[in-house]
C-alpha cells in the first residue's frame, strides 16, 4: 500500500483532496440547513469540470505509471524530427475531451521528455484541430469551409508551437 501512496503524484493528491473539502462543505451546508438547493446556481461549465475530473486523475495516474519515458524520449523529444511532431499532433487532435484537460498531459509529456515544441504542438492541436470538431464543422458548415479553416489555421499552430518551443523551453525545473 504506501508502495502505492509513494507513486501518487503530490499535485493529484492536492486536488483530490480540495474536491472532497468542497463536496463535505456543500454537503455539511445543506443538512444543517445553511444552504438550500435552491440558493444553488452552478454554472454548467463548472459541473461539467467536476465530471472530467475524476476521469482525469485516473488517467494521469495510468499513463504515468504505464508509460514507459523511454517511450515518449524516443518519439517526442527533440531530436525525433517530423514524426514525432507527426505523433503529437495527432495525439493532441484525436484526444476527447475540453482544452483544460490537456495541460495536465502536457505537463506529464514534458516531465517524461518530450521537447516544447512537441508538447505545444500538442496542446494547438488540441485546441483547435480536434477531429471530433472538424467531423462536426463539416457537418454543419461544410466541406469548403472546414478545409479552408485548416489551411488558415494549420500554418498557425505550428508557428506558434515553434515560437512557445523557442521562447519557453520546458524542463523539469519548469514545473
């Protein structure tokens, strides 16, 4: 067991434990009759935050127990050229999920090796390239549209993951 507790990153246990705090203080609010649920007007964005949450912090705690740094040294550090640029993009365009999710991963991308470039190219794709988004753009706004959308917006991302690669470099130290 404290094998276990040793692995658990310090920042997830910080969270976890602000939103336990926060569901005793609502739940301690309302049985002592401080707080009705009427008096409640919680942003859906919000709740729709806490429902990602717990997913997240399983997730992170998986993929850094479960992937290997070699593996993103070899295919997203510096020296892995355009494929692994290749491999970040496509990471950060077929990941579900809204765009506060990614920086946790990119964080994690960033502490196990991969270059700055690579994670902000991540976190571009993420943000405006996602493929969920571009089914439903076509869907709706149609093919011209999408295609002339990516051919604007695509030169973007990679200048400004070049630029956030070259002015902000990410270390360990960073953190």
């Amino acid at each position: 067991m404290l094998k276990f507790l040793k692995k658990i990153d310090l920042g997830f246990l910080f969270y976890l434990f602000i939103l336990i705090v926060g569901i005793l203080v609502a739940i301690v609010s309302l049985i002592s009759g401080r707080l009705s649920l009427s008096d409640i007007s919680v942003p859906a964005d919000f709740l729709l935050i806490l429902v990602y949450l717990p997913g997240l912090f399983v997730l992170m705690a998986l993929l850094k127990a479960w992937l290997p740094d070699r593996l993103i040294v070899k295919h997203l550090r510096h020296a892995s050229g355009f494929k692994g640029s290749l491999y970040a993009f496509l990471l950060g365009s077929i990941t579900p999920g809204p765009l506060y999710l990614s920086f946790p991963i990119a964080a994690l991308l960033s502490k196990k090796g991969a270059s700055s470039f690579n994670v902000a190219l991540f976190v571009c794709a993420w943000s405006t390239l996602k493929l969920v988004e571009e089914i439903f753009e076509l869907h709706f706004l149609g093919l011209r549209f999408m295609l002339l959308r990516l051919a604007i917006t695509l030169p973007f991302v990679i200048l400004t993951s070049f630029i956030l690669g070259r002015l902000a470099p990410l270390s360990e130290k960073n953190h």
